[in-house]
C-alpha cells in the first residue's frame, strides 16, 4: 500500500490518522503542495487533478478522502479476521460527509499572510508553466491547474466567497459543539473515523492561530480538543510536525526552499 500526501495536506492528515487508527502499515511518499511537487509530470499522470492525498493499493487507485478512509477500514476488518472490527455505522458516516463538505481552501489562504500566499500562488503558477512545457501531452491538464490558480486568486478577493466559507465553518463548529454537550464524540462514547475527519480541522484553525476564536468560545470542543490531541495517531501525525515551535521549523524549511528556487529561476 502505497500513500501519496504532505503534513501540509488535511485530507491526507485525515487519511493518515485512519491509517494510524486502524493500525495499517503502508509506504509513505512525501508531495509538498506548496513546493509543487505535486505538478512533477510523474505524479501527475497519476492523478490529474493534483490533489492529495492519493492512496493505492495494488491496482486500485483513490483519490477521494472519505472513499480512502472507508477503503482503509474495510482492508482493517479483513486483516483482523472480521472478528474485532465494526464498520462505520450510518451516524458516523453521516458526521464525516458533513465535515467534508466544508472546503478549508478558501479560508486558509485568507487567513494566510498575504505576502507569503502572493508569492507561492506565482511560484505554482510558474512551476506549473514549467512542466506544461516539459510534458505536452499533458499540456491541457496542466492548462486547466494553472486557471483554477487565477481563479482561487480572484475568488480570494471576494468578500462574499470568503463569508461563505466562514460561515459554513461556524455552522459546522456549532454543530459539533450541541453533539459533544450530549457526547464524548462525534458518534456517541467512542472515538471513531467521524472524529478522525474533525481532529484535521481543529489542527488547521490552530494552525492559522485561530483557536481563541473558534475553539476555545465554545467549551465541549475545547474540552474535546485538549482529549485528542494525547491520541498517539494525533502525535504522529500532526503533533511531530505542528504543535508548539515544530509548526515553525515546518514552515520556515518549505519557505527557505521557495525562495532559493525562485532566486534561482529553477521550476
């Protein structure tokens, strides 16, 4: 089994952390986004859309977050004999389709500086242009990235698409928060993949050094916020690379390698 993500990633942190859960061994290969490592012919041949994560597991290919976690949960249960193992029941699903729905693109790149964002959207857009020329036939593919990275620029100027975004997420957080009042978890008293899809997101808020604002207002998710991060799948995962002064160090070494690239004109 082989994943294709980046720490950087939340789908492929959500993806991960299912892995962990269910206790599957797979092969780990590294594609920073923001490096555009993603745009690099052979991976993109793969998977035309660029996105991560991409889970394969002998011919079979996923490219969709909650298909690849479903997959994982159902190669845990043969593993294991089908004995110990329950598959996701309807609410859990339920709860992960929900989370998925709220597309964190927007909000991120807002809340990003916009210094940092300017720079890497034209180290992208120069990267893929690079690649469109190495790789013809993949010219139109690579044709269709570089519009949809004008168009998330536009977008990013809109008021009313960054509200939306917003919005969706405050409803979402209320809703969790009403189910922990009632809860230990998304899905009753047991932590289950439904949590695996939310723990990503908490991350990313914390990330963007908006906990203060949209974690710790509504008090069931900070209680549940402070209980998943000693989960060792959250340690690995995200912890070793985001928690405390490692977030810098994340960042800063992806920082470092734009700017020396762009310097050097090398895309």
């Amino acid at each position: 089994m082989r994943l294709y993500h980046h720490p950087y990633s939340l789908d492929s942190q959500k993806v991960r952390l299912a892995l962990e859960e269910r206790g599957v061994d797979y092969t780990s290969y590294h594609v920073n986004p923001i490096t555009a490592k993603n745009m690099d012919s052979s991976f993109f041949r793969m998977n035309p859309s660029a996105r991560l994560p991409v889970f394969q597991y002998g011919s079979h290919i996923k490219f969709d977050t909650i298909e690849i976690i479903q997959y994982i949960e159902r190669i845990a249960a043969v593993s294991s004999g089908g004995d110990n193992m329950i598959l996701s029941g309807r609410e859990e699903v339920e709860w992960m389709h929900k989370i998925q729905e709220w597309n964190p693109k927007f909000f991120t790149l807002s809340h990003t500086p916009e210094k940092y964002r300017i720079f890497v959207s034209k180290f992208i857009r120069r990267v893929v242009i690079a690649r469109m020329a190495e790789s013809p036939d993949l010219a139109a593919a690579y044709h269709r990235k570089l519009r949809d990275a004008y168009e998330t620029e536009d977008k990013l100027r809109d008021a009313e698409v960054l509200k939306r975004s917003e919005e969706h997420l405050i409803r979402l957080l209320d809703e969790v928060e009403t189910k922990l009042n009632e809860t230990s978890y998304l899905a009753g008293e047991e932590f289950t993949l439904a949590d695996v899809m939310l723990i990503p997101v908490l991350a990313r808020l914390v990330l963007l050094n908006k906990e203060e604002e949209y974690i710790n207002t509504r008090p069931n998710i900070a209680e549940y916020w402070n209980v998943v991060q000693q989960r060792p799948s959250y340690r690995k995962v995200i912890g070793r690379y985001f928690d405390g002064w490692k977030r810098y160090k994340t960042l800063l070494k992806t920082w470092c390698f734009v700017r020396i690239r762009s310097m050097l004109g090398r895309y």
